[in-house]
C-alpha cells in the first residue's frame, strides 16, 4: 500500500486525523485525545503509522477500533433532524433573527440580540468545559414553545441554565423576582425551576436550575434562593469543579438520551 494520505477532521468536538487511500477511503484514524491508532485491517498497519509518523505525539495505542458503546451506538443511529448536540448557543434566536432581522434603524437596541449575547457568551464558557467530561446542549425545545437555554452534564451531575442579559446592571434577586437595572421585576426562578423540573421528567434524572447572569455590575441576593444556583458568566468554569454524581458512562448515556429531540416531546 502506497501514497497513503492525512487528512484532519472533527467529529463530536475532537480531533482525528485520517488515513485515506488515493480514492478516498478510509483505513485507519487517530484520535490525539486519547493516543489511539484504530486499523481498519492489520496488513495496513506499518503503512499507516509511516504516513502518521509526523502527526504521533507521545506513545500510541494501535489497534482495532474499540466497541462501541450503547450510548455511541445510539448517537450513531440518530437521524439528523433529532440530533440537538449540533445547537449553537442561541439557536432559536439566531434562526429568528435570520428569518426577521428587524428594523435597521431603530430607537432601542433589539432585545433578542442582547439576549442572544447572554447565551453565546454563556454558551462560550460551558463549551470550554468538554474536555473535563462534561458535554452541553444548547437551546434544547420544549413542547409549547419554551426552551433549555443550555443543558450541562457532566461528573457534577445535570444542571438547567437560563443565560441573562445583564452587562454593567445591577441585578437584585428577591426570590422568586429578578430585577435586571431599571426593568420591571419578573418571577424569573420560578419559570426557571419549571423548566428544570421538566427537564428532570424527561430524563429521569435531577436536573438543577442555574441562572447564568452575562455580565452584571453588580449582584445582589436578599435571601438564598430555593434550589436555584445563580453565578456570573465568569463563574462558570467553576462547575468543571463538581464531581462524584454520575459516573462516566451514566453522562454518557444521558447524553445520548438529552440529544435526541423526541426525548422532549413528552414533556
């Protein structure tokens, strides 16, 4: 086997870079996460590792591909239009404002974008948690057209976000009433405890209700909230923190389940 070649790709946010024949075909991949050299077929294999050669950090495992998992398995056979994993943060706002970008010119700033600006920037800070385990979905829909701002889980358990726009307000928490600067106060932890409860329904599993406040001047909470956790967009990294809830297999196969959008339809 001859001209052998590397081509860089991305699946499920990691890395792999594989090994294609001169028509295209694949024979073997290697996943830089995890040192693995999987092989389509063992009489490639000097081939391969001559034409990987330049790209091998560190000592490599080579091998056949490993069995997949039941969660993998059920990722795999998901169709397209069920999978929410591919969601970017603010999806159903982005999708709005492409369909109706409003007014050019108007006297106060869209509301949909400061409050798509929460979730990107929020969305942002829970993306940069996959490596440690943790998985997140974004804009996941609920029957009657509510929605998960963000879905996290991971080692720490199930956590609901809602993403707040909040950038240099003053935000006072009155459980269950949120007061965002000079706005009217709205019984926002209440709906958010809602939709985490929902959540929980659909996934057997406690989800916990986070508000996510997108850049605040200032915070302050006249009393702690019943089971509602409030940070800052800039606290976030500290979930990677939280651990000995789900064991990695149950994220995983959570994962699977809260990915597919006909999980949500019963709830």
């Amino acid at each position: 086997m001859s001209a052998l070649r590397v081509v860089p790709a991305y699946r499920h946010g990691r890395e792999r870079l594989y090994v294609c024949r001169p028509d295209g075909s694949n024979v073997a991949w290697y996943d830089r996460e995890t040192g693995r050299v999987s092989l389509l077929g063992e009489d490639s294999r000097d081939d391969v590792l001559h034409a990987l050669k330049p790209f091998l950090t560190g000592p490599v495992t080579v091998g056949p591909p490993p069995v997949p998992t039941p969660a993998e398995l059920a990722r795999l056979t998901l169709h397209p239009d069920d999978d929410l994993a591919p969601n970017r943060p603010g999806e159903t706002l982005l999708v709005a404002l492409e369909r109706d970008p409003g007014p050019t010119h108007r006297l106060r700033p869209d509301p949909r974008r400061r409050a798509l600006a929460a979730e990107e920037a929020v969305g942002a800070a829970l993306d940069a948690l996959e490596g440690a385990g943790w998985h997140t979905l974004h804009s996941v829909p609920l029957p009657g057209g509510d929605r998960i701002h963000h879905l996290l889980l991971g080692p720490g358990g199930l956590f609901a976000l809602h993403a707040l726009y909040a950038r240099k307000s003053r935000v006072q928490v009155a459980d269950p009433m949120v007061t965002v600067g000079r706005r009217e106060p709205e019984p926002l932890l209440r709906r958010l405890r809602a939709v985490a409860d929902r959540a929980s329904y659909a996934l057997t599993a406690e989800v916990r209700p986070v508000l996510a406040l997108a850049g605040p001047a200032e915070l302050t909470v006249t009393a702690r909230p019943r089971t509602v956790r409030i940070l800052q967009d800039t606290e976030l990294p500290g979930l990677a923190q939280l651990g000995g809830v789900l064991k990695p297999a149950d994220v995983e196969a959570l994962h699977a389940m809260a990915r597919d959008r006909r999980t949500w339809g019963r709830v």
